[in-house]
C-alpha cells in the first residue's frame, strides 16, 4: 500500500518593518535614526555584564531607567557629534541599538557573545541572529510618542521620559526578535523529525546515533525552556 509523505508545514516569514539606511549625512538633514534589534543568546549575566563596561570605556556611561526596571542594562554612548546613543541589554539575550555606530555596536555585540557572560553556551548560530534582526527608523518629534507607518517618533521634550519610552520600545522589538529565532530553531526541530517520520511510514530502516538523539532531546528541551521562561 502506498504511504502518504507528512507535510512540513513551513513557517511564513514575519513582516518585518520598513526602514531606511542611515548615514551621518541624511541624519543631518532628515534627522532620521536607526533602531537595530539583535537577539544573540538566551540569556545573559548582567550583573557581569555591568562590571565589565563600567571598566571597558570612558565613553560608555551605565544608565538608570527606573528603581523598579532590573531585566536590562542601558548604557549612553558619548560622542564628538553630541548626538545621542543608547543601547538596550535585556537579560533574555536581545541587544537594542539606539544610533550606534558601526565600531560601537560591533564592540558591546562581542562583549556580550563572551562565554563568560553565559550560564551554559547558549548563543545562537551567527546566521540566525544576522537573519532574525529588526532595524526600524525613528525620530525625534514635539509631539506624542508613538509609532506610526514604521516610524518610531520619539517625543524630545523630556530625556528622562524619551528614555522610558525607548526602553519600552527596545522590551518590544527585544520580544520580536527573540520569537523569530524561536521560531526558527523549532522550524528546525519540525524538519528533523518530519523526515523521520516520513522514513519510518516508508518502512525504511533509521540507524540513528544515540548521541544524535541525545542531542535533539537537549535542544529540544533548551527551547522549551527559554520559552518558558519568557512567560
């Protein structure tokens, strides 16, 4: 009798928001900004992680959010230029850049990939954090914060409320970001074991190694994990 093949049902791309390349030139004339997402990790040490960029440079400066915000570390980039630079390390492995310069955001991105600063090696595969990033633009107004046809706006008036409102932002792309790679690690997950499955209705013999296995059920049950923990 014939068998039918299990689907593997694939995963439709999420619609990731528009943006627009930034440079220092149309910075200064559009005042158009760049917020990058990255997830690259399960999670971090950030009580290490402080520590280690209080020592690391007279440029970066730890900022306080708020008494009762302890999930993320905000540290401000000073520059020549004088325009303003925040980045957003939350303890669930998302960094959020906030205009970073290139060198900047490439040095915290290696600071926290350390092994060190992980409980287990838990960092994703550089393939899938480059993938799974979100850059959205944004924009300082007078007006109410908000985000409208992609466009993050930020209202000027207050720094300390702008600062509230970017770390609210970040947790949101930080949650965006963190869901794509789950989704696709689990789209890996789902292949391995269609395609056994499909072997096993064609009768066909699977010698697998028990290691193989091992390390399948560990993946399995890291995702699983990390999941959990973000609820």
């Amino acid at each position: 009798s014939s068998s039918m093949k299990l689907p593997v049902l694939k995963r439709v791309p999420r619609k990731k928001p528009t943006w627009t390349e930034t440079n220092i030139l149309n910075q200064l004339e559009e005042q158009y900004f760049n917020a990058i997402a990255y997830a690259t990790a399960d999670w971090y040490d950030l009580d290490r992680l402080k520590e280690r960029f209080t020592l690391l440079s007279k440029s970066f400066e730890l900022l306080p959010i708020s008494n009762i915000i302890d999930n993320v570390l905000c540290i401000k980039i000073y520059r020549e230029t004088k325009e303003k630079s925040e980045v957003f390390i939350f303890d669930d492995g998302a960094v959020i850049f906030w205009n970073v310069q290139n060198d900047d955001e490439k040095l915290i991105l290696n600071e926290v990939n350390k092994n060190y600063f992980f409980f287990f090696d838990n960092q994703y595969p550089k393939d899938l954090i480059n993938n799974e990033k979100e850059i959205m633009n944004f924009i300082e107004t007078s007006t109410v914060s908000t985000i409208n046809n992609d466009i993050i706006k930020l209202n000027r008036q207050s720094e300390s409320e702008q600062l509230l409102d970017k770390y609210t932002v970040s947790n949101a792309l930080a949650l965006s970001v963190k869901l794509g790679i789950w989704e696709a690690l689990l789209d890996d997950e789902v292949e391995f074991v269609a395609d056994l499955a499909n072997r096993l209705k064609q009768g066909k013999h699977i010698k697998i190694e028990h290691g193989l296995m091992q390390s399948k059920s560990g993946e399995l049950y890291s995702l699983k994990h990390a999941v959990n923990l973000s609820h």
